[in-house]
C-alpha cells in the first residue's frame, strides 16, 4: 500500500515554463516547442512597468501565443488596476489568473471576479509578504504563487528563504484548502528542484533553466 508520504515523493511536479525566456524574435516557435517538450501550462508575465520596473505582453502578443499553444495559459499579473486587467485579458480563456496581494485592495472581490468569469483564480506573494496573509482567502482560491525573486525580470537568483516560506504554507493550505495548488516562481532550476519537491510543491514556474537549455524537453523532465 502507498502511504501519503510515499505517494507525495512519487507525485509529478506541474511545470509551466515562463516565455519572457523565450527568442521573442521567434515567439511561436518557441511556444510550440516547449508545448511539443510536453510542458503542462504556459506561464505568462504580464508587467505594466508601474508595479514592476519592466513592461512585457498586452492582450495582442498572448493571444498570438494562446493560438501557437496546445496547453492552457497561466498568466501572472503584475500590473496596478488589476481589476482592469483582468477584464482584458479574461477573454483568452487562461486556465489560472493570479494577482498580487501586494497590490489588491479588495482582494476577495477581485478572486470572485476572476472565478465568475469561468478561470481559476491565484494569490501571489512577494518574496517580503508573510504567507499567514493568506488566511482569510485561502479558501476561495484554486492557486498560491510564491514569488522566489523579486517580480520584474527573468534569470535571477532564487531567494533561500522562499523555501522555509513554502513549508508555512503548505501546512496553512493543507489546513484550510488541500485542493489549492502551490505554484512557485523565480530561480527554479535542477539545483533546488529536490528541496522544492521534498517542501511539497505542486507546481513550478522557470524560464531561463528552460530556455536556456539546448534541449527543452530534457529540462522539463528533470524538474518533474
Ligand atoms: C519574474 C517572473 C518569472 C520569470 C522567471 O517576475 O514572474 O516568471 O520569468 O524566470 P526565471 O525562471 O529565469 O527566474
Ligand atoms: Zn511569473
């Protein structure tokens, strides 16, 4: 018989490679190679140079990549008038929307507006932002997404202290909504993927391990 705990090392880690790592010269290729790589979402920054210092993709260039993908879209806001964002860009049908709760004021509404428009609805916390935050909405949402580097920019360096930061909020979430995932964003590659796993991940984000390898379905595999 399998326990818990043999069946949680056994588990398959989601991988959603994020495209701002991606050759934007040749975006639809990219997008279809790491789908045809077998990856399970396509993660997408979306930056509006106010919340963060960088601006990325508006609502033309993702759906040109939702036409290129074959796997749902897991798009990441890290924009200011969220609720307006998410409006713009509900109509590309992601399978997850995930706002910041450093920016949010009405933080349950924005969730519900997310889930009453047919997408799964995710809570993102900065690499400062203390995960007992997360108590009151916990239970309404389908999605956490640890920032493990500050949002704004692809290739940097994994925060250490995101993993003990992880473990909180596995216990938390496995309190109050076991049936939330845990997503994790930032400096993730094959030399922190075991301590990811073993802290209890479901899912994790990377772009430039992924991009930056010759063999995109190689990378996939080893952080599964
Ligand atoms: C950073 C973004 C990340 C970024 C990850 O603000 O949210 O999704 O692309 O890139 P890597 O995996 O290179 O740290
Ligand atoms: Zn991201």
């Amino acid at each position: 018989m399998q326990t818990k705990g043999n069946k949680e090392r056994h588990k398959k880690i989601l991988v959603a490679p994020s495209v701002l790592s991606a050759d934007f010269s040749k975006l639809g290729e990219e997008v279809r190679a790491i789908c045809d790589a077998e990856c399970d979402y396509v993660h997408i920054d979306v930056m509006d140079g106010h919340f963060v210092p960088n601006l990325t993709m508006g609502p033309m260039i993702v759906k040109s990549i939702a036409k290129a993908s074959s796997k749902p879209l897991d798009i990441h806001l890290m924009v200011k008038n969220v609720p307006f964002f998410v409006e713009l860009f509900a109509p590309l049908k992601p399978a997850f929307m995930s706002v910041h709760i450093e920016e949010v004021q009405h933080l349950h509404r924005v969730i519900w507006q997310i889930k009453d428009l047919g997408i799964k609805a995710g809570v993102v916390l900065n690499p400062h932002t203390n995960e007992q935050d997360l108590e009151y909405i916990l239970p309404d949402i389908d999605l956490v997404l640890l920032m493990s580097v500050n949002p704004g920019f692809g290739g940097q360096s994994f925060i250490p202290s995101s993993l003990k930061k992880l473990k909180n909020l596995k216990q938390l979430r496995d309190r109050l909504n076991p049936n939330c995932l845990l997503e994790i964003d930032g400096g993730v590659s094959d030399k922190n993927i075991m301590d990811l796993k073993n802290a209890g991940i479901d899912m994790v984000v990377a772009g430039s391990y992924i991009f930056g390898s010759n063999d995109y379905r190689q990378a996939i595999l080893s952080l599964r």
